[in-house]
C-alpha cells in the first residue's frame, strides 16, 4: 500500500463526507494508477473514475452501495436493451440499404 497515500481533508470535504455515508469508508489517492480510490476495512470499495473529488464522486459512492444493486442494475439493463436496439436498427438499415443496391 504505499502507492496509496490517505486524504484526510480535501477542499470540498469529501472524505469526512463519505464517512457520513459509511464510517467505514477512508479515501486514498493511488499514485500509480493516479486515481482516487474508496477504502473500507482495508479493502478497495470503488475507483473513482473523476480527476478530483467533488459531489460526483459522493453520488458515485451513493449510487454503487450494496443496497442500491438492484436499481442500479434494472438502469443498466435498460440502458442496455436501448443501446443493443438502437444498433440493431442501425445494421437493419445498412442491410437494406445493401439489398436496395443489389436489387
């Protein structure tokens, strides 16, 4: 863990924020992989995908606890089946596209 070095206080106040969230939770910022990464019991709860910590990283860490999988699931999988029927009409429209060609 020494590519991991603890922010105890950030600008925003994020990390005495998060622990209002979980106590359990300790914000460390990853040298190596130069990120911010979310800690709880010595054990890496989530990456986070943002440059800084701000109020994006306290929804992230919100959204991605255990007792919200569920809807957070159900959003992914809608989003999924949109994204999967948007491009299935894309490759339908290409094909017909081709067959108009031919014919």
């Amino acid at each position: 863990m020494n590519a991991l070095r603890k922010i105890t206080g950030d600008v925003l106040d994020i990390a005495s924020r998060l622990k209002e969230i979980d106590p359990r939770y300790e914000v460390y910022r990853n040298l190596e992989k130069h990120r911010f990464e979310i800690h709880a019991e010595g054990a890496l709860q989530i990456a986070v995908p943002f440059n800084r910590l701000d109020e994006r990283t306290l929804s992230l860490v919100k959204e991605t606890r255990l007792e919200n999988a569920d809807a957070l699931f159900k959003r992914l999988e809608a989003q999924n089946e949109k994204t999967e029927r948007a491009l299935l009409a894309a490759v339908r429209d290409k094909v017909m596209a081709n067959v108009e060609d031919v014919l």
